[in-house]
C-alpha cells in the first residue's frame, strides 16, 4: 500500500490516514439529531428521496429551487461529521459540495491536508457520494509542494462517510 512511487512517505502518511479515519468515528453531536421526524427521516413526507427541506420539513410537491436541498440529508450530515476536526472552507447544501481549508496534523506539521466532498444524489448509495483528497508538504524553504495521494485514500474517506450515513439512518427509522 505505501510505496514511495506513489507520494506516500512511510509513517506520516499513514498516520494521516488513521487520524481521519479514526476521527471520523470519534462521537456524535447527538442533540443536533434530536428533530421534528422529517428532518430525521427525510422520506416521512418526501416521498423516500432522502431529501430535507432546508426551511421545514420536505414537501414533494414543492420544487428543489424553492428550499429543498438536492443531497441526502444522511450524507451531507455525515460528510460534515466526518470532516468536522477539519476547518471548513465553504459548504453548499443546495450543491451538495463540503470543502475545507488546508489542515496540518499536530503531529506532522510539515504536511497538510485538504479535502473536497460532493454528494452527487438525493439516494443513499455509494456512488453517491466522492471525495477528493490533496495533500501538500513543507519543503526546506518553507513552500508547499503537491504530493499524489493514492486514490485508496478517498475511498476509504468515503466508506467512513458511508457508515456513518447509514448509521444516522438507521437511527432516525429506529426513533419512528
């Protein structure tokens, strides 16, 4: 897995990955998830899309410009979960695009991290969602330079996003 062809420098990179895979378990904000039923569960009154009206419950006759966000609510709040050490740069819940500034671990300041999530559906699939990772280390004149992260990264920033979606899911039917 780690091959220095690759961008990937032994234990650093490693522990860059296990800090946000690890973190990304780490807690929940259970009391932001203690809502009205159809912010929990978006498909009460939207017709099983997943989708949460921004403004107040979901109406599925109502179009998506008028508040109704185009992303699944699982996905977009897990996504946020996920990320949620890592500062955020802009989210677009209408867009369904998370992205975050730059991050340096504490324990490797000399590289840093940036993270771009797109919720590409209304569905909770698994090719609803992708994630691009960038990564950047600190040369000896203190500039930032590129390193490739192998495409393995993403994926498993995704599957952390996934249980986590399904986790929220499943815990919204349960409270029915």
């Amino acid at each position: 897995m780690l091959r220095k062809g690759h961008g990937f420098y032994g234990l650093t990179a490693c522990a860059a990955v296990a800090l946000v895979l690890g973190l990304s378990g780490c807690g929940t904000r259970e009391r932001e998830y203690q809502t009205s039923r159809s912010d929990r569960d978006p498909s009460a009154k939207s017709g099983g899309g997943g989708i949460t009206n921004l403004f107040g419950g979901g109406n599925s006759s109502a179009p998506a410009a008028e508040g109704a966000v185009a992303v699944n609510a699982f996905l977009w709040r897990a996504s946020l979960d996920t990320i949620s050490f890592m500062p955020l740069a802009s989210a677009d819940p209408f867009g369904g695009v998370i992205i975050t500034d730059w991050f340096a671990p504490p324990e490797t300041p000399e590289e840093r991290f940036k993270v771009n999530v797109y919720i590409l559906g209304r569905v909770l699939r698994a090719d609803g969602i992708k994630v691009s990772v960038f990564r950047q280390q600190r040369d000896n004149a203190g500039r930032w330079n590129d390193v490739t992260v192998g495409p393995d990264v993403a994926v498993e920033f995704e599957n952390a996003v996934l249980s986590q979606a399904r986790e929220l899911r499943l815990r919204a039917v349960a409270q029915n």
